[in-house]
C-alpha cells in the first residue's frame, strides 16, 4: 500500500510539473501576442498617420494646380478677347 501511495505521489508530482510547464509556455506565448499586438497597434499608427499626412500634401498640390489653372484660364480669357 506504501508502494502505490509513493507511486501516486511520484505520478501526482510529474503531472504538477508538465501542468507548469505547460502553463508556463502558455504565459510566455501570451505575453509575445500581447508584444506583438502593441507592435502591430503602434505600426498601423504611424502608417494611418503617414497616410494622412500624405493625403494633405495631395490635397495641397491639388489646390495649388488648380488655382495655376484658374491663372491660366483667366489668362488665356483675357487675350482672346
């Protein structure tokens, strides 16, 4: 009866081990996906904000093309006349 209460009790502690390890492993891979979703967060920040600041620089030349066009237009009106 000793014998298999200590065969118990080795088995028992085997297991408590592989569950820590296990749980272990799992707590490091979490906290890679949570580094790794930070990372992800942060680069599609800066993206979306190069993006933006992009997009205004467009918006800008637009402005600035259109108004030489309005010049022109305006100009090429006054000497057909």
């Amino acid at each position: 009866m000793f014998t298999a209460f200590n065969e118990a009790e080795r088995e028992r502690s085997k297991l408590s081990e592989a569950l820590t390890k296990s749980q272990d492993k799992a707590i490091r891979r979490i906290s890679e996906l949570r580094e790794q979703s930070e990372l992800d967060r942060l680069n599609k920040a800066d993206l979306t904000n190069n993006f933006q600041t992009s997009i205004e620089e467009k918006d800008s030349e637009i402005e600035a093309l259109k108004t030489q066009v309005n010049c022109l237009h305006k100009l090429v009106c006054y000497l057909v006349e």
